[in-house]
C-alpha cells in the first residue's frame, strides 16, 4: 500500500521534480549548522506517555528504491498545501521506536521519539510537497513523520539548590534504544512539568548503597532542558561513572 502511494505522487510529482530540479541548486536552502548544544538537543530523544506518530510522512525521493537520505538531498512528503505545508517552512522529521527495555511510566510504557533531522519545504502542492534535508541527526528514512520545527531553547539559569533523595525520578531512556549515557548525553527522565520540574532545574544522578542502609553514591549530575507533562529530556553535565536507564535522579528544589 506505501509503495503503491510512493509510486503514486513520484508519478504525479514527476513535472514539478523534472522543473524544479534545474533550479534546485539555486533553489536549494544551505545545510543548518546551530550550534552545539541546540543541534544536540534537537537530536535528544523525547518520551511522552501518550503514543504519537505525525499523519504527513515521508515516502520516498526522487529514485523510487531510496529508502534513507542525509544532508543535502530532496524528499517528498505525503502532505501539502491543504494541510497546512508552506513553501520554506522547516519541519523535524521523526520516527516513533519501539522501546521494551526502559522502565514504564505509571504502570505504561513511554514512546521512544526519535528526530532524525530537519528539512525544509521547497515545493508545496495541494497534496504533496518537496523538502530538502537541511540537517540530518543521522539516516532520514522513507515512513519517517515530520513536525512542525520549533527551536528548543536553552535554558538561561540553573534552577534549585539543594538535592531531594527522599523523592527521587528514575531514568527511563536514552536515544533509541541506548540504555547508557555519559557527560554531555540526553536522556529522559520520568518526572515533568506535573511534578513541578521546570527547564534548567539541577538534578543529580545518584545509586543507593548497600541496599539503601548506607549513603547514597553520586553518579553525576543533569539539567532539564525539554519539558513534557510526565517526563523531561535531561543533559548529563557531568559524571564520574557511565549512567544507565534505571539510575535514580534526585530533582534540586
């Protein structure tokens, strides 16, 4: 059915990529390069509750067996102008993992959200659209969903100073799939904007010891960078030992 649909708008978009690619060199926007820590964070991966998954997607490029693309290369997207899609907006292109190794969240499993890069519209028609991809967080691939693009912002000042162990988050994910993490790394906590957690809160990451009879062993600490309602996306400042999904999280209040 994808490929019949894929096959279907190459067919029908066949003029508009025949004229648009004498002048898609001209047309063609310049590769994003944000810097450091905004292009990681765009590249962090993200954890609601609730499952999601965009309805406009990627079906294909120009050659009809390319499945992946990067930096620099057109896709078209199954969605146009009668969904909102403009000519030189930018949109994130995502992917929804399937993860059964983190740790549930109030008894359910949260949706690994994946952003595989960012591309910008070139081409929009009524039902479909041409978008190049302006940055690639790694393979942009066929069945990928894009979002609207919203650059996450940094946050300006720590927040909290002391650490809370007796009501400690826990760590349920990294970045598909990945269940380790270290200084400089995103991860994603279980605990949101509805347990008061706020953007550029402390935490920091800790083991119990001795079956939580002794003191407890520090791991590193983190900040909050991405806020949802029941869990947040963290940076690892620092560590002294590698962090893993399960490691408790004690929020700075």
């Amino acid at each position: 059915m994808r490929t019949n649909l894929r096959a279907r708008l190459v067919v029908a978009l066949g003029s508009v990529v025949g004229s648009a690619a004498a002048g898609l060199q001209a047309q063609q926007p310049a590769p994003a390069t944000p810097a450091p820590v905004s292009r990681n964070l765009a590249c962090a991966p993200a954890a609601p509750v609730a499952g999601t998954g965009g309805s406009i997607k990627i079906v294909g490029g120009r050659e009809i067996r390319r499945t992946m693309f990067s930096t620099g290369e057109a896709v078209i997207i199954a969605g146009g102008t009668a969904q909102g899609v403009r000519n030189d907006e930018e949109y994130f292109v995502r992917r929804t993992v399937e993860d059964r190794y983190g740790e549930p969240v109030n008894g359910k499993f949260p949706a690994t959200i994946h952003t595989a890069g960012v591309v910008r519209i070139v081409e929009a028609q009524a039902g479909s659209a041409i978008a190049v991809v302006t940055y690639a967080c790694d393979g942009v691939m066929e069945g990928d969903y894009v979002e609207r693009y919203e650059p996450a912002a940094v946050p300006q000042s720590p927040i909290g100073s002391a650490p809370d162990f007796a009501a400690p988050g826990r760590l349920v994910l990294g970045s598909e799939r990945r269940q380790i993490g270290g200084a400089g790394e995103f991860m994603v906590l279980n605990r949101g904007s509805d347990h008061g957690l706020r953007a550029g809160q402390r935490l920091t990451i800790f083991r119990h010891t001795v079956g939580g009879s002794a003191p407890v062993s520090t791991i590193g600490s983190a900040t909050v960078y991405l806020i949802g309602a029941q869990t947040s996306t963290i940076r690892i400042d620092g560590s002294v030992d590698a962090v893993y999904v399960g490691d408790l999280v004690a929020i700075h209040r």
